[in-house]
C-alpha cells in the first residue's frame, strides 16, 4: 500500500513537472515569435523612415552645412558668459561644478545652451530599491533632470550633457533632432557620443551604449580636428556632422547608419549583431575613401585590430 501511495506521488510529480516543462516551452516559443514580429516591424520601419529622411534631406547636399549656426562670440560676450557662471556658482552649486570641469575640455564659446538653459534647470533625486535600465532623464522643455542612480555623479553628468546641447530655437539636443517628416533622427549618435564625452571628460568608467560608444568614436575619426564634432554637439548641430561626413560618404549611406544607430538604441535582442553590421558599414566607407593616403590606411588598420 505505501509503495502504490509512493508511485501515485511520483506520477502527479511527474505530470506537473511536465505541466510547467511545456508552459514554459510554449511561452518560450511565444517570446521567440513575438521577438521576430517585432524584428520584421522595426525592419518595415527602419526602410521606411530611410526612405522619407532620404527624400525630404536631398537639399542637404546643395547646402553649406558648415556654416556657423551662431555669430562668433566678441571678447565682450565671452566675459558676459563667464560671469553667468558665476551666478550659476551662487544658486546651483552642483551645475556649477560640472561647468568648471566642462570647460577644462571645451571653449566657453561652446556653452551658450548650457548658459541659456542652466537657470531653468531642476534636479530631482528619488529614491528608489529596485534597479532599473533608466537611470536618469532629461526633459528638454522643462529642463527637468531626474535621478534614479545617485551613487556616483556619472548619471548626473550624463543628462547635465544633454541640459548643455539643447537647442529649444532648433527643436534639437546635441545630435538628436525632430524632424516634421521622418520623425526623431539621431538620437542613438546622440545617447553614444554623450557617454563618450561623459567618460572622457569626467574621468567615469560607465559602460551604458557601449556598442553606441564605440560607434559614435568611429563617426569621430571622420572629422579632421575631432574638436569641431564637439563643437556641433554642444550647438546642437546634426546637420554640421551631416555636412562633414559627406566629405567622405553619400547622404543615403549617412542616412542609413544614423537610423540603424537609432533603431540600436532601442533594440534588445541581436544588438551584439546589429552593432556589428553598422561598425563594418563604417569600416567599408573608410576603405573606399577616394583620397587613399597613408593616413586614412593605418586608420583602417587600427580600428580592424580593435573588437
């Protein structure tokens, strides 16, 4: 009797552990089939916006984008914006602090938004036990900054970067733009170069969008004197870069690598292999340079020896 009772509790054991066993292969396959749904729908997406931004941006190409969006700042002025820091000093100590050590790295010329936008500016920390992907948020029409991750400054410089490369008059924060037609471009370039001056300016050792990161320093070497990417950062300049890399590429390929950028931004799944694709997209252009000198070869070089 005891061992038929030990065999009717082995055999309901069994039959739930089977039970569980297929709930979760199901909803395995579930999450499988929703992701390539997902994956078929960004791709629509993606070809699509290429297709509009690629149709409504062709003036682009018969226009001088290097053109400075702003009138060179007088001796006058310079000092004028010196002296709105130091009001920053008297009312918001800790904007203060990331304006002396920014301007270790770039011109006061460069801060004009930050100026502009710093006395609207509010800070909020929560307090929060859970972890989240989001850790911090910038609204650039409020110019509210909130806080989830207070336990270095890193998230708070972070979103300090984008408070300093808004642009409320162009609609704009640092490389990311809202367009009327073809909706927001940029914005993966942005997340990525954001980071990558938060690090290299503030001495963090974040690794948040490192794919974007290691993409947005690619774009980088595009540019002669890579002083002047920061310079259309901080101005809010999208189509300043547009304008430099179409030295060394078509707007359709500028176009295309900025949307995939964007769609790494939001993609999850496969975004090791995304990233991969956009790297090599970067690395044919840089082979097919027409002006192949000595330079743009050990350029090629060395970024084929670094993963």
């Amino acid at each position: 009797m005891e061992i038929f009772i030990q065999n009717i509790i082995l055999i309901i054991l069994i039959s739930i552990n089977t039970i569980i066993f297929q709930h979760q292969c199901l909803k395995f396959y579930q999450e499988i089939r929703q992701s390539k749904i997902n994956l078929k729908k960004n791709i629509m997406k993606s070809k699509t916006k290429k297709l509009i931004l690629t149709k409504n941006l062709q003036d682009l190409k018969n226009v001088d984008l290097k053109a400075p969006l702003y009138a060179k700042l007088s001796q006058e002025d310079k000092e004028k914006m010196i002296k709105a820091t130091e009001n920053i000093k008297q009312n918001q100590p800790e904007i203060y602090l990331f304006t002396t050590e920014l301007l270790k790295n770039v011109k006061i010329d460069s801060l004009r938004n930050l100026i502009i936008n710093a006395p609207y500016i509010t800070i909020n920390y929560h307090k929060t036990r859970k972890k989240s992907k989001v850790t911090g948020t910038y609204n650039g029409y409020s110019k509210k900054i909130d806080i989830y991750d207070s336990d270095s400054n890193t998230t708070l410089y972070h979103e300090l970067l984008h408070a300093a490369s808004t642009s409320y008059a162009f609609h704009s924060v640092g490389f990311k733009i809202n367009l009327k037609e073809g909706g927001i471009l940029g914005e993966g370039l942005n997340e990525g170069y954001t980071e990558l001056l938060n690090n290299r300016f503030f001495n963090c050792h974040s690794k948040s969008y490192i794919h974007l990161q290691k993409l947005a320093k690619l774009i980088e070497n595009f540019y002669e004197n890579k002083d002047e990417m920061t310079e259309d950062y901080f101005n809010a300049d999208l189509f300043g870069l547009i304008g430099e890399l179409l030295k060394s590429m078509s707007l359709e390929e500028i176009i295309d690598i900025l949307v995939d950028m964007d769609q790494l931004l939001t993609t999850y799944n496969d975004s090791y292999v995304q990233y991969l694709k956009i790297k090599q997209k970067l690395l044919n252009i840089y082979y097919h340079q027409k002006k192949e000198n000595t330079t743009a070869k050990s350029l090629v070089k060395k970024l084929l020896v670094k993963k």
